[in-house]
C-alpha cells in the first residue's frame, strides 16, 4: 500500500515536470540553429564568390536577428497561447526555404545567373514568410 502511494506520487511528480520542461518555442529554437549552422558553413566556405557569400552571411544574420526578436515579442504578447504550437507550417516552410537557399549556396556557380536569381526569390519568399508568422501572431 505505501509503495504504491509512492509510485503514484512520482508518476504524477514525472507528469508535471514533462509537462512543465515543454520546449519554449520549438520550431523558432530550430530555425535559429538551422540558421546558425548555415552561417558556419558560410564562414567555412572559400571566400571566392564575387560577394555572394558575404552579402548570405549579411543576411543570415539578419535572419537570426529576426527570430530572436520573434521569440521575444511571443514571449511579450502571447501568453494565452503558450500551449499552442508556434505556428508550424509556417515555421517548416521557413525552415524548408533556409535550407533550400543553403543548398543553392552550396552549388557551383556557374549557372549561367539562374543559381543567384533562385538565391534572390528565396530571400523574398524568406522575408514574405517572416512576415507572415508575425501578423498571424
């Protein structure tokens, strides 16, 4: 009898504390690293293409600046919604074009300028995308 009040006290204790040790905004804490990652590749990668390289590791960091500030503004305004996941097909997709504007910086350039105009577009698409988590939060 009292080994199993004991059981079911550390049972409930392990549910609360799974419960309370949720990530603080999962798929923004992901982003970042993907970022982050993307960066030291960038910086570990010949510096021989024309700027290119440069202006991404600009941008990166621009983009890693963004979600830090997205974090903190969730963190600020959106305390109803804790529980709730952080938006994350908008978070994929975001992730998804990172990941995609790190391959295209990875390929050879010679691409005849079709390599760096993908590059551009998805640095709109990156930014439309960022806006869009914003005014839906």
């Amino acid at each position: 009898m009292k080994h199993t009040n004991i059981l079911s006290m550390l049972a409930i204790i392990l549910l609360v504390v799974s419960v309370s040790a949720r990530p603080d905004q999962p798929n923004m804490q992901s982003a970042r690293t993907n970022l982050q990652n993307a960066k030291a590749n960038l910086i570990a990668a010949s510096p021989n293409k024309r700027g290119h390289r440069a202006k991404a590791i600009t941008l990166v960091n621009e983009a890693i600046a963004e979600v830090n500030r997205g974090i903190a503004f969730d963190r600020r305004h959106n305390h109803a919604l804790k529980a709730l996941p952080d938006q994350p097909h908008m978070q994929a997709a975001l992730e998804f074009l990172r990941n995609a504007k790190s391959d295209l910086e990875r390929a050879t350039s010679d691409k005849g300028g079709h390599r760096v105009n993908a590059i551009k577009l998805v640095d709109q698409a990156i930014d439309e995308t960022k806006k869009g988590i914003e005014a839906g939060e």
